[in-house]
C-alpha cells in the first residue's frame, strides 16, 4: 500500500510540474507574439498613441474654444487669467484635466478627460483649463 500511495505522489508532482511549465511556456510564447505598447504593428499604434487627435471642429471642443495651438486664440475675452496664473502660461500640459501619453507625429499628446478618446496636443488650450495641483 505505501508502494501505490509514493507513486501517486510522484505522479500528481510530476503533472502538477508539467502543468506549471507548460503554463509558463504558454505566457512567453504569448507575451512574445504581443506587440508592445505604442508599436507600429499592421499599419497602425497601439496603446493610447492609437487615438486620433481631436479635430478642432467638434461640438464639444467649438463649446470651450478648443484651439490646438495657444497662440492661435484670437479673442480678448478669453485670455484672461484662470486660478491665479496669466494666460499665457495656461496651455494643456499643465492642465490638470491633461495626462501626457507620449508623442504623436513628433508632436507631445495626451488624453484629456474633457475630450475622452481623443488627443490633444501638449501646446493646446480651451476654456476648461484648471491648474495641474
């Protein structure tokens, strides 16, 4: 009886060890067939690069001026200071709504809670900006 109770034993060790390298196998071979984040794999990024920039004229980026350049805005009334710092050091990256992702066509982007699965452009601005804390 103690003879069949080991050769159970060394059994159910050796499946229990085939199972964990073969499950180890599988995740590299995985890992390895993955592409890595913000690649050029068929055509196209992956990751949050993969979003397309937001085009000035949608609705939602028309309602708070959206300009993809802060220079570019034009109107007096809204270059004013916001939260106690002058207009002209208020552009997206220093937005708290802004998080830098990356770079996109040699341009710095990020996504923006405002403007969600879009990017915007490190250098943009509009009328929800709030200072970064």
């Amino acid at each position: 009886m103690n003879n069949s109770r080991r050769s159970f034993f060394v059994r159910a060790v050796g499946v229990v060890t085939f199972g964990l390298i073969s499950s180890l196998v599988n995740a590299e071979e995985r890992r390895r067939a993955r592409p890595a984040a913000g690649s050029d794999k068929a055509g196209g990024a992956t990751g949050p690069l993969a979003n397309p920039w937001l085009d000035p004229k949608d609705q939602t980026a028309q309602a708070l001026s959206y300009s993809e350049k802060h220079a570019d805005v034009k109107k007096a009334d809204l270059k004013v200071e916001r939260n106690g710092v002058a207009f002209e050091k208020q552009k997206c990256n220093n937005c708290s709504f802004y998080s830098e992702v990356g770079t996109k066509e040699g341009t710095k982007a990020g996504n923006c809670t405002i403007f969600p699965g879009k990017l915007v452009k490190s250098e943009a601005w509009c009328t929800s900006w709030n200072k970064k804390a």
